[in-house]
C-alpha cells in the first residue's frame, strides 16, 4: 500500500492523505488551505492527484481544513462515497454552506476591485464623464445592501478584464451532500471489498473520529490509523479521545498523527465555570452586558453548556442569553439533536433529568437583522454570544460599536486571537490597560470608520482550546493500546511537527515528519 500526503505536511490547514492498494484509492480528508490569502487560493485550486480516481473519503470531522474541498473535489468528478459520523454530517452541511457563501462573496468582492481599478485607470487617461467610466461608475453602485454582480460581470466582460469564480458554490455543496454516507462511532464500514473503515471518539469537536482502516494488501492485513485531529480530555459535552481500540484495531502498520501542539503546553488549565461565574457576576453587578465573541462551531456551544449548569446550579443570576450568530444557532440545534455522543457528565447532569443542554428558558436566538440591532440597544444586564470569533466580521463588531466604550460592560475573550485580527489588538490592548490598573487614557479602538475608547473591562479565559497539547498527544500514545510501528507526524507548523517527531524518537517510536507529495509504502 502507498500513502501519499497531499496536505497539512509540516504545516496546519489542507489535511489530505490518500492510500492506494489493490483498486482503492482512499482519501482521508480533503481540507482547505488557509493563511496568506494568495498562497492558499493557489494551493486550493488544483488537487495535485487526480480527483476522479479517488474511490472513498473517509472524513475525521467538519472543520474547514478538513472539509472544506470536499465540494470542489466533487465539482471535478469525485463520485465516490464520503464517509464519516452521524454528526459531522449534520454539522458539514451548515460549515460547508457558509464556506460557499464566503467563496462566493469573495469571488464577487475581488471582481468588484478589478471593475474599480479600471475606473481608476479611465479617470487617469481619458475624462472621468467618459461614456465607459460612467457605466462603470453605475455598475459600481450597490443594490440595497449588496453588489450588483450581473453589472460588474457585464463591466469584466467589456473590458476583457479576467473574472474570479469562487472555487465552489451552493449547488456544489448540495451534491457534496448528497454523498455523504453517516454511521455511528465503533461500527465497521465496509469499503470495496478488502477494506473496513472504523471511527473511534477523537474528543476534539462533535462528531470528531479517529479512524482506523482495515485493509487485506495481497492477502496480508494491515491497520492504517488516522487521528484527525485529537481533543484533550475532561471537556465538557463529549468523550475523552478514545484509548480503548477493540482486539482487531491494536497493532497499527501506520499512524498519521496530528501535531498541532506538538511543541507546546496549554499551560495551567483554568477553571472555566469559576471564572465564567465572575463574568457573570460582574456584567450583573454592574448592570452591563456580557459580549463573548465566539466561533460559531464548539466554542458556542460550549459556553452555552457551561452557563446552563451554572444557572441549573443556581450559582449565578439567570441573566438572557442571547446567541446572535444565525450560524451559531443552526449547530447548536444539531448539538441538541446528537444526544447519542455525549459524554458520561452531559447524561447525568441534562439527559437523565430530561433536559436538553442546548435548550433552556434563559437562551434566546436571534433571529432577524431587525431583532439583533434592537438587542443592541438592550439596556438591561444580558449575555451576548456572537460571531465571527476573532471579531473580524459578522455581528460581534456591531455589538462591540454598542458597548465597547462603556465602563460598565464586560468583554469576554475565550477563543485563540490569531496576530493582526481585530480581536487581537482588542484583547492585547484591553489586557494592557486591565493590568495597569485602569489609569490614564483607555486605549482607542478604530473600526467601521470611527474611534472608540475601549472602556469595557476585558476579560481571558484559557482552557477552552479544542487540540491537545504535547503532553496530552504523547499521553494519548502511551495511554492507548495501541501497538504503532510507525508514525507520520503531520498537521502541525513545521516547527512542532519536527519537534514533535524528535520527541517521539527520543520515546522510541519510529516517526518522520513527511513534505508535500512524500509518500512511503507499508
Ligand atoms: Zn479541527
């Protein structure tokens, strides 16, 4: 059997490993690249195999860089079958939805600068009222709130200016859809006729599996096991990553590991209820708002878990919550409708007294543009959960247009702030101010064409974090029975997917950290 590594190889995003043997051609992911906008539209383009040979996918869950092609590979002739969880299916619909949403609008935003440019150009060389620049100039102007796509396209046409297309849309999603094929956690799947796909709980989002597949190469068995992307133990909502493989699934030929944190430690974890509960407390106290920006997919709905205990316990003043995120709203409802992957806590604490975590009388979901700008404006102490998570677009920045320069409002910071977003100078400048003692000017924050003094007190809370660190990733390896011969360490920067590996040989593995395109027979 030949593995092939056509993605996240001593970098993070764009997870794809293909195994050949026999007539199969099994591919494990097919994630999108991100980061540095042209680099990845570049690498997203072209698959670099062929993507009507690949027969089966097998998919370790729904987020983006590990989904996010899987319309694009059907868009170019892939029929075979996707294979994963019940709820990863349930959750790519909507991921997968809103990613053609953002190719879409995207592709229309850079086909709008193009037509601009021109206009720029023809206001330079000829008179700015020429008959071209003006048609331009209306083709520019948008229709209510959005582009007038079919004008610019018409401008693009005329001038033989070349045209962005998004790398898939709505229709593609519908036909990736449509192969998916979803089963449940522990239950063997038959591929052609010398495989066998298993999934075992990875703990890292709803749905999230380590695979193990089972093939006869030539008549001799082999087990190739897949972590995706591997969660840390003791989070609430769902299972520990699973150490226990059945008899069968033991003795590994290959392991594709992630090493996201292969290099570094969470830190003290902190406890999550305690400090929320201050939050709370505080925003109440003060008669203010609580404004969590949160990524729509696990962070939401882990917040909204942890504060539906806490209001069961009666431990904090039941204050709305409001989830102003329409995204948000739709995963969350496929959280509530996916009992069967909770954790042993979730059963106890929800499931057994017939409640359902994700549902409860202090939760309100935002429905309308018209009911979110009105909760803006909300006066009384209340919680917001918004989006998008590092506050660079979405509702959250409305939000914050509301609050940010009153003292009497808390931002609440629970998700990763990845350099030069908005959330970042959000977070870094709030702290600065916080550990100063409040003195002196606040800092300014500059968004949607104005300054605002940042007044509202910022608040982190660490530990919420979705990847295991190193300690968690080697305990995983040791903690498991797991027999591994060998260990290709992929999904993680270069650095700590080369430290990772140099840790592993240090333990006794044999392990390799494999470029693009490397492969290896087993
Ligand atoms: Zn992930």
């Amino acid at each position: 059997m030949k593995v092939t590594f056509y993605g996240a190889a001593r970098e993070v995003t764009g997870s794809a490993h293909l195994a050949e043997f026999g007539e199969n051609s099994i591919l494990f992911d097919c994630g999108m690249f991100q980061g540095r906008r042209k680099e990845s539209a570049k690498k997203n383009k072209q698959f670099p195999f062929k993507s009507d040979s690949v027969t089966d996918i097998i998919l370790s869950h729904a987020h983006i860089d590990h989904a996010g092609r899987l319309p694009l590979i059907t868009k170019e002739g892939f029929g075979g079958r996707i294979i994963c969880t019940r709820a990863t299916a349930d959750i790519c619909k909507y991921l997968l939805e809103d990613s053609a949403r953002i190719q879409e609008s995207d592709a229309a935003y850079l086909n709008y600068k193009t037509a601009r440019g021109r206009l720029y150009k023809l206001n330079k060389v000829s008179n700015k009222n020429s008959k071209s620049a003006q048609r331009i100039r209306e083709a520019l102007k948008p229709v209510g709130q959005k582009l007038n796509l079919k004008a610019i396209d018409e401008v693009l046409y005329e001038h033989n200016l070349s045209k962005i297309k998004p790398l898939y849309d709505v229709e593609d999603v519908k036909r990736t859809l449509s192969g998916i094929e979803a089963y449940p956690y522990r239950y063997p799947i038959k591929i052609g006729k010398d495989a066998e796909v298993i999934f075992y709980e990875a703990g890292h989002v709803l749905g999230s599996a380590i695979s193990v597949l089972r093939i006869k190469d030539n008549g001799v068995e082999k087990r190739v096991c897949y972590t995706g992307d591997l969660g840390r133990p003791d989070k609430p909502i769902l299972r520990d990553p699973s150490l226990n493989f059945e008899e069968q699934d033991r003795n590994i030929d290959l392991l594709i590991m992630e090493s996201t944190y292969g290099n570094r430690m969470h830190g003290q974890t902190e406890d999550i209820k305690i400090k929320l509960k201050k939050a709370v407390v505080s925003a109440y106290d003060q008669g203010g708002t609580l404004l969590i920006p949160a990524f729509a997919f696990g962070r939401t709905q882990e917040l909204i878990y942890v504060l539906h205990q806490l209001y069961d316990e009666k431990a904090i003043p039941k204050l709305p919550i409001f989830l102003d995120s329409p995204l948000g709203a739709k995963l969350t409802k496929v959280f509530g409708d996916h009992p069967e992957v909770y954790d042993q806590e979730a059963h106890k604490t929800f499931l057994e007294r017939g409640e359902n975590p994700f549902s409860f009388k202090e939760i309100h979901f935002t429905k309308s543009v018209a009911e979110s700008m009105e909760l803006m404006r909300e006066e009384r102490p209340h919680i917001v959960i918004s989006s998008s998570g590092m506050c660079e677009a979405g509702r959250i920045l409305h939000h914050l247009r509301y609050k940010i320069h009153n003292r009497k409002n808390i931002i609440l910071i629970v998700g990763y702030m990845a350099q030069n977003t908005f959330g970042r100078r959000l977070l870094d400048k709030g702290m600065e101010f916080e550990n100063n003692g409040r003195i002196g000017e606040p800092p300014v924050l500059n968004f949607f064409n104005k300054s605002y003094p940042l007044l509202a007190k910022v608040v982190k809370i660490g530990g919420f974090s979705a990847h295991a660190d190193k300690e968690e990733l080697i305990g995983f390896l040791k903690k498991s029975n797991l027999n591994i011969k060998k260990i290709a360490v992929v999904h993680g920067e270069e650095e700590s997917a080369l430290s990772f590996t140099d840790t592993l040989k240090t333990d006794g593995y044999e392990a390799f950290t494999p470029r693009f395109k490397e492969n290896l027979l087993i």
